[in-house]
C-alpha cells in the first residue's frame, strides 16, 4: 500500500453535480433523480449522506460546496468506466433507502453495511471495504467495554448500523438508553455538551473526530454480525453486476488500495 492515488486527471468524463441538500424521511429539495439510470441520458444519480468522513463529506474551498471522499472516488470511477456521468445527492443516513425505494437515486454509497434487514429493500454489491465498530466517549470517562456503557446514554446515527447495534446492546446492558440523531457530526457535539455520556461511531470516521479533539477517546467493540461496506441499489437492478465488475477491476489493478491509502492512511487493513 506505498502507491498513491493518480485518478484524478483521468475522471474529466464523471462530472460531480454535488446537490448539497438535506432531507428527513427521504424527502428532499432540488432536482432529483428519476429512478433507474437512463443509458439514454448516460447519468447515474448517487445518493449519500456527506457526514461521514472520510467517506463522504462536505469540501468547502474557494466558496464553493463539494462532496469529496472514499466512496466518492469509487462511485466517480465506476461511473467513467460504464460511461455515465454522475450526479450526487446529500440526504439524510435514515432517507437513503426509501430514497433508492421511491425512485430517486440509481444506487446509494455511504458506508452502508449490507444487513439482513436492508438485504429485504434493496440489492448490494460486494462488500468493498470492512471497518470496526467504537465507543466513543469523553477522555478519563472509564469505558474499556460494551459492559460500561451501563446506565449510561449513547448516540447513534439514525437508520445505521450502529443504531442497530445500539439496539442489541441496549437489549443487554442494564439502563442504557439510545439517543438516535441525523448526523453524526450531531453526535460528537452532544457528546462534547455532556448530553449524552458515549457514541458508537464506526472506527475510521471516529479517528477524525479524535485527532480534532484530544478530549475525546475511543475503545473497540468485538466484531460480530454484518460487517463491511457496500454498494446498495434499488431491487433487481441491472446495475449491481456491472458495479461488481468495475469494483473486482479496481481490486486486482491496485486502484482500491491505492483509494485506501489515500483516505484511510498507511495503516488501514
């Protein structure tokens, strides 16, 4: 993982109209996509959530918005390699299925672990990238485990995995009470305000969060269940299979562990 990324000067065909934009329940405002991608009109709509670094996220330079990030680069790539380009939307985690669902979006990226659960709405790609799961709570605060989140209340991101996660924990752990909210950016903030006493935020958008604020500190969580990202589409389309090949490309050419180091640093597995 020594190589660095050298895509940029060749993705001039996927051009990202970033549609900055926020909706609750899969609402929202501004153009929106019409559903399955028109090879006629050769654009794909992707939606995320831009909260998520470094998966995806919000670029402010020179006075202008951007969506920038892992599964941007992916998506921009996919994109000029079947002939399309591509446009994105900013919703909220919890609209991004019934987006997908209502006809709005070809396919969503946004870190998106396929579960058992969303597996039922919708069709997944490969997984492409695994990550971990952690407690994130206020530095000296004494959490070595899910055991000490005790009595304790704790923010997750709505419609996330670790919301379910949350669910299962709460299920066994005496008093722990979950404070579901939007944004995880939402989250750090009311962790910071001692609003709530810890968050269960996945490890690589965590360590962002960490390195701006040395008042916070993160302990893993044993992995078990679903785990990994992947791409998800609207049921039965036609696009997973083309979407899986581009994605083994980048596999065996380097290019995904080249997106890797780039995002995620020397050291990401």
């Amino acid at each position: 993982m020594k190589r660095r990324w050298f895509l940029a000067s060749t993705v001039a065909m996927a051009v990202l109209t970033a549609g900055i934009t926020t909706a609750c329940g899969g609402e929202q405002s501004g153009d929106q996509a019409t559903g399955e991608a028109d090879a006629g009109s050769q654009v794909l709509t992707m939606a995320t959530s831009a909260d998520y670094p470094p998966y995806e996220f919000v670029e402010t330079a020179g006075g202008t918005e951007e969506i920038v990030g892992f599964d941007v680069d992916i998506a921009r790539h996919i994109a000029e390699e079947l002939g399309y380009e591509l446009e994105i939307t900013n919703i909220d985690f919890n609209g991004l299925i019934p987006a997908l669902q209502a006809g709005r979006a070809d396919f969503v990226m946004a870190g998106m672990t396929p579960t058992e659960e969303r597996q039922q709405n919708v069709d997944f790609s490969e997984i492409y990238y695994d990550a971990k799961q952690t407690i994130v709570f206020p530095a000296g605060g004494g959490i070595s485990s899910t055991a000490d989140l005790e009595g304790k209340t704790v923010g997750v991101q709505l419609g996330s995995i670790q919301e379910g996660l949350g669910q299962d924990l709460a299920e066994t752990t005496p008093n722990m009470e979950l404070a579901p909210l939007n944004r995880i950016n939402e989250i750090v903030q009311e962790l910071k305000s001692g609003r709530i006493d810890a968050a269960i935020i996945e490890d690589t958008v965590a360590e962002g969060f960490l390195a701006n604020n040395s008042d916070l500190e993160a302990v893993e969580i044993p992995e078990e269940g679903p785990a990994g990202s992947a791409i998800a589409f609207p049921k039965d389309s036609e696009l997973v299979d083309d979407f899986n090949q581009v994605l083994a490309e980048m596999e065996s050419s380097g290019l995904m562990e080249e997106l890797i180091v780039k995002w995620f640093g020397d050291g990401a597995e």
